[in-house]
C-alpha cells in the first residue's frame, strides 16, 4: 500500500522518535507490513540519494500536501459563502 507524502513523513518523524513499527502502524491506520515495506524503500533511496536528500524531499511533501489540503478547504469556504 502506498502512503501519501503526509503519511511518509509522520512516518519518518515518529521513526525518529524511537517508536515502533507496530505503533507508527496503528497511528497511520495501516498494516505494520506497510510500514516495514515504506522503512525499506526509503533507507534504499538514502543509499542512492543521501538521507539528508531522501528526509528532506519526505519532509516538504508532507507540508506540501497539507498545505493543499488547507487550501482546498479555504477554496471550498470561498465557494459555498459566494453561493449566499
């Protein structure tokens, strides 16, 4: 299963934290094997690109997305007050 950029850098910061796979699966809402699968993928690419690289490129896609999500909400108060 696919994790979305917020999910994959909540992953991150909570791996950093010291917590476990099991927790950071309950707290995502998905199977542990999601979160070992997601752990691997992303310590293959720190191998490639550098961690700092791989870290950096999760962290800003994760406030990218909840950027967008803020702003979509912001545009559909805009289109339901305009409606009035």
């Amino acid at each position: 299963m696919a994790l979305t950029p917020e999910q994959v850098a909540n992953l991150l910061k909570l791996r950093a934290l010291g917590w476990s796979q099991a927790e950071i699966a309950e707290q995502l809402k998905v199977s542990q094997q999601t979160v070992a699968y997601n752990l691997k993928k992303l310590k293959e690419q720190s191998k490639r690109l550098g961690p700092d690289e791989v870290f950096n490129k999760a962290m800003l896609a994760g406030l990218a997305g909840a950027a967008a999500g803020v702003g979509l909400v912001a545009l559909l108060e805009l289109l339901k007050n305009s409606k009035k």
